[in-house]
C-alpha cells in the first residue's frame, strides 16, 4: 500500500496485490472526510416484492465457488438466457453467513457478486470476467446485517467487452440518500473455442480464463421466473 497523496480531508491511496511475483490485483481508493454541502437523492429503488415474497436461487454445484457465499433472490427482470430485450436484472442479496454488518468491503463485493445483466438478453453462456470496477459510497456505513437490493443493468456492448451499472439499497434504509452505492464496471463478453481470452486492462497483463462449462447454464436457468 501506498499514499499517494495525503492532505488535511481527502486522501489518495493505492493498493498493490502480488502473488508469486505476479501482479494480482491494483487498486486505487479515495479517502475524504464527511463535509456539509449539496445532496440529492435522485435514484429511487424500484417497487419489487419483498425478499420474503420471492424464491431464491437453488444451491448448485455448478455455481462459481464464490457465489456460494451468498443468498440471491430475483426479484426484477427477464430470467437469465431468455433472450430479453434489456439487460436488466437484479434483486435481494445477503452473505449466507449471518451477523456481519454492511461495511465498504461487503458492499462492495456485493457490486459484482450478481450474474452479468447482459444474460437476460442471450441464449447461451458468455465468459465475462470483470475487468474494471468503480464503487462510489454513497450512504453512511457500516449498517446493520440485512438484505440489500440490488439493480443491474448494461446499456452497451461493444467489441469483446460491456459496461454495467449497478445501484444498491438497504432493505432499512431510513437516513437519506438511500443508495448505497453506485458501481461501475467493465467486464469482457467474447468467447471462442469455449474459451475467453481475458485482457486484465488495469492490471497491465492477459490470461486465459477457464472453459466456459455448458453446465452453468442449468444452475442460471434454475433462477425462478418472473
């Protein structure tokens, strides 16, 4: 780790993560104390059913390891590989393990921990590895253990790779704005061979991501209907 820059309210600081003399991750962090000015909360939450009043995602083992940590439960949006117009998708998330509050590291994780947005517009799986990814916070935090809704949605697509935006919300939210934060990301869509060729821009390297696996596609189509 290493302060950039370092002043009396707002601070710069960027995070270097190596493995086996290999560049793993980069991150880079704005730090700044809370200050009186202008706000507006201009992005209410969609009106969904209550994640009590929808089913959520079945265990599978074709899930990506990671998704194994969390609850998911549709709540918006077309079912993944239906072939939708809009890349619109979303709904409740929450760790599966209980009693850790909402703190920067979870929300952000749960930024990108959905199933890609640009599904709900295909027929078959995409590789879509996330290459860049932006959170802003905007709302007090830590916040108490809960569910929170999340909205994704990718308005473009374009050689190999797509933007996405997602929104998030407390399920208690009851301090203003509402929005928890407001990511931005972009993440590679190409496939060839059952293969996708991942060029890890920020990171300044490349690899091969692993087989797409024809399986997955059982374990998202799993996801109940709307």
């Amino acid at each position: 780790m290493e302060v950039e820059r370092a002043g009396r309210s707002v601070s710069f600081v960027s995070v270097r993560l190596e493995q086996a003399d290999r560049v793993c991750a980069l991150a880079r962090a704005v730090l700044a104390l809370d200050r009186d000015g202008f706000e507006l909360a201009a992005a209410p939450p969609p009106d969904v059913p209550g994640p009590d009043e929808v089913e959520a995602i079945p265990d599978s083992e074709e899930a990506p390891p990671f998704g194994r940590q969390f609850e998911f439960r549709p709540a918006l949006g077309s079912p993944p590989f239906s072939g939708a117009a809009e890349a619109l998708t979303g709904g409740w998330i929450r760790l599966r393990e209980r009693g850790r509050h909402l703190d920067a590291a979870l929300l952000t994780a749960l930024c990108d921990s959905w199933y890609p947005a640009v599904f709900s517009t295909t027929r078959e799986p995409l590789a879509v590895p996330t290459l860049d990814l932006t959170v802003h916070l905007r709302a007090p935090l830590p916040r108490p253990d809960d569910w929170v809704l999340g909205v994704y949605r990718t308005l473009a697509a374009r050689d190999g790779t797509l933007d996405e935006d997602a929104t998030l919300w407390s399920a208690t939210a009851s301090c203003s704005p509402r929005r928890a934060s407001w990511p931005w990301r972009s993440r590679t869509m190409s496939a060839r061979g059952g293969q996708a060729r991942q060029a890890l821009l920020s990171f300044g390297i490349s690899e091969i991501a692993p087989p797409v696996n024809p399986s997955a596609k059982n374990f998202f189509r799993s996801t109940p209907s709307k």
